[in-house]
C-alpha cells in the first residue's frame, strides 16, 4: 500500500531539520511530522519539546489503558511531571500499568511511585538489584495507549531527554504508530509484565517470548531483541537488510557492533559510496567513543562516510536501508544486539525513507567528518592503546565499567 504525506518537508531554520507540526486527519493530532503508511499513522516526534508534549498527551487522552515501559526513570521535573500524569489517568478510571528497569533507574526510588499505587495504578521495576538477573537489562522504550497508540524510542524519562540540560540535553527520536499493530504491542506487554512481576524475572519465559514472536510481513512491523544466546531478532533482520541492501544511512549513540555486523557495514558501503554512519562526537560514556574509534580506519577504507556530531550527546537510534526505516531503543553494539531486551519499528517506505534521509543530512551538517587526516593527526601509541583497551571494556567486559574510567582522548587533535 502506498504511503501518503499529511504534510510537506519543512526545515528548522536553527538546525536543517525537520520541524514540529500538528496534523489533524480525523486522527488525534500529535506533534510531529506525520505519515500513513499501510493503514497505521505515524508521527515523528524529533525535538525536545515534541517528544514531551507526545508523551503527556497519550497519557492525557488515555481511556482504557496505560502500558508503560522505561529503561530509565529519573525523580526530577520530568520524571514527577510524567509520574502526576499517570496518577491522573489513574484516578480517572483508566488502568495504568508502569515496569521501569532496576538498573536504568537506580536514581529513582520505589517510594517515589507510592502516590501512583494507591491512586489504584500497578508498578514494578523489571528486575531486583541483586542476583545474576541484574545484569540483563531490560533497554525498551514504550508506552501503549488503549491499545489503539504505541510510542516506541530512544528516550527515557529524565530532564536531559527533552532539552532541560541545556548543551548536555540528549539528541534523540521517537515515533508514534496508531493503528493495528499497536495492539500488538500491547499483547507482548502484557507477557512482560507476567514474566517479571514482582521483580522477580523468569528468563526462560522471557526467552521464549522473544523466540516465539513473529513481526509479520506487513509494511510496519516490531522486531524484538532479548537473551536468546544468539544474536537477537531485531539483530538478524537488520543484518539480512545489510546484506541485500544498496545504501544505508546509520545514526547510533553507541557503536561498537560484532564482527558479523561490521563486516556486512563494509560491504554495504562498498557498495554505495553515499553510505554514511552517523556516530556520538560527546555523550555521558568516552569508552564508548573511542571503543567506536577503533573501527573508522578500516571502514573509511571501505568507502564508509563517517560523522561525530558535535551539538549535543547523541543517543539517538535510527536506521536507513533503502526503502526500509528502523526506529526504536537499539543501538549497534554487542549489548543491544545480544544481551539487552531491545524494541524496534520496521517500517518500509520509500517516502518515509527518503524524509529521514533528510533528518540525517541535518545531522551530518553538524557533525565533523572523519576522515584519513584527521585519524592521522589524532592517532599515537597512546591513543590506540586507550581505544583498544575501551573497545575491550565495552564489548567484553560491561559499558558501566567503561563509564566510570576517565578517557582523554575523545577531543585529542
């Protein structure tokens, strides 16, 4: 089914990228550049102040239902903002489910939520603080509005997030999909909710969800990652893309993929000399850069375009391959691809494609190119034994062990 644009392709004068629109079709209008494809609208959420606004505005109009997963759930003016509005649409009736992740959201405390559980909503973190659990994290983004709406992202809930940090505010992206596959969505919520109730997690039956799902064949499709002692799902149907695809344009916070995926990047790009990554140039992790570092020698050899955007942290996770959109909380490092429960939204469209095309080229305008000069200037000893050592920490040992050793090398020219 051909998809039809709800609106044209404006540019923000500050930036080059697509701006915030209200679109009203018989539909609700959230903020966003809006789409229907395949009998589902889509609302693109890019800018601070458009991901907030969507978020409160499902929880608004919420009816029925509220399903709820965060990876990261902060005690500050956004996390109390978001948490009155639950109480709200609890205390109007709708029932309101919310899981966050122990690990994601150390900062926030059980008691925080107190006032939610006796307004008559449900919560619990999805994992305890103790046990071999703890270390499988539970990285989704989502909230489900009466089965009808499905927000799915890269963004927590956390005042960085939505452009409250000032230069450190996270650059990042969402989507809403209202339409039948929402349901679904909320159908394999539910199944999480079960498997970890209480805290207490059956990793057998969270396998087996993950196993057992089936995205479908339709034009908007959710693909699910988890610890399935294999690459996951999501992974293999992005590798498969790789490996028929004729271009690709990747924008991922953290980048420091198996060998399987990079060399299938390689050849993607060799392919298509127009293949661009775009990659963090700050963010709140310097292993996670430099462990990145490591492997631009080798694709820029291969005709890959490579860009560090300067602006802010990127913790965005967007994918482009042809005429294929891949939106959600997964980025391109071992972690997501193997350990961490993931959630992203396939969408095949070439128009859809071709407006997040544009997106990106909005970030590579502010991004500094890497190229053979500036790996020369950059490169010492010194600094290959650093990156080699985050690249160590990062894909095998655990990305919060390199967070918490200072790196210098991320602005060495």
């Amino acid at each position: 089914m051909s998809m039809k644009r709800a609106d044209a392709l404006p540019h923000a004068a500050q930036s080059g990228i697509a701006s915030s629109m209200t679109v009203q079709s018989g539909k609700p209008g959230f903020p966003g550049t809006h789409f229907q494809v395949a009998g589902h609208d889509l609302h693109l959420v890019h800018q601070p102040q458009d991901r907030l606004h969507a978020l409160l505005q499902l929880i608004a109009m919420a009816q029925k239902s509220i399903h709820m997963f965060f990876y990261m759930f902060c005690a500050d003016e956004t996390g109390r903002q978001v948490r009155d509005a639950l109480i709200a649409a609890a205390t109007r009736g709708v029932r309101v489910q919310l899981i966050i992740d122990s690990f994601g959201s150390t900062q926030v405390s059980n008691r925080f939520f107190d006032d939610l559980l006796e307004a008559g909503g449900d919560y619990h973190s999805f994992s305890t603080r103790k046990g071999f659990g703890y270390l499988i994290r539970n990285h989704q983004k989502m909230l489900i509005i009466d089965g009808a709406h499905a927000l799915v992202g890269g963004f927590n809930i956390a005042d960085a997030y939505f452009g409250r940090a000032g230069d450190d505010s996270w650059e990042d992206l969402g989507v809403i999909v209202s339409g039948p596959q929402s349901q679904r969505l909320c159908d394999y919520f539910k199944d999480l909710a079960r498997a970890s109730n209480g805290g207490n997690v059956r990793f057998r039956q969270i396998r087996n969800i993950i196993r057992q799902w089936r995205p479908g064949i339709g034009q908007v499709q959710w693909l699910l990652g988890g610890p399935t002692n294999r690459i996951s799902p999501w992974a293999l149907t992005f590798k498969r893309s790789l490996d028929t695809g004729k271009r690709f344009d990747i924008v991922s916070a953290y980048f420091s993929p198996s060998q399987s995926i990079l060399r299938r990047i390689a050849k993607a790009a060799k392919r298509n000399k127009g293949s661009r990554l775009i990659l963090a140039g700050k963010t709140d992790n310097g292993a996670t850069i430099a462990a990145a570092r490591v492997l631009y020698r080798y694709l820029i050899r291969r005709k890959t375009g490579i860009y560090e955007y300067q602006p802010h942290p990127l913790h965005m996770k967007l994918m482009v391959i042809d005429d294929t959109v891949y939106i959600g909380s997964a980025n391109l490092d071992v972690r997501s691809m193997f350990i961490n429960l993931e959630i992203m939204v396939r969408i095949k469209d070439a128009a859809l494609a071709l407006h997040m095309r544009k997106l990106i080229d909005g970030l590579a305008s502010q991004s500094e190119e890497q190229t053979p000069i500036l790996l020369k200037r950059r490169d010492t000893i010194w600094s290959r034994l650093k990156s080699g050592f985050a690249y160590f920490l990062v894909n095998t040992v655990d990305y919060t062990i390199g967070r918490r050793i200072k790196f210098r090398l991320i602005r060495n020219r």
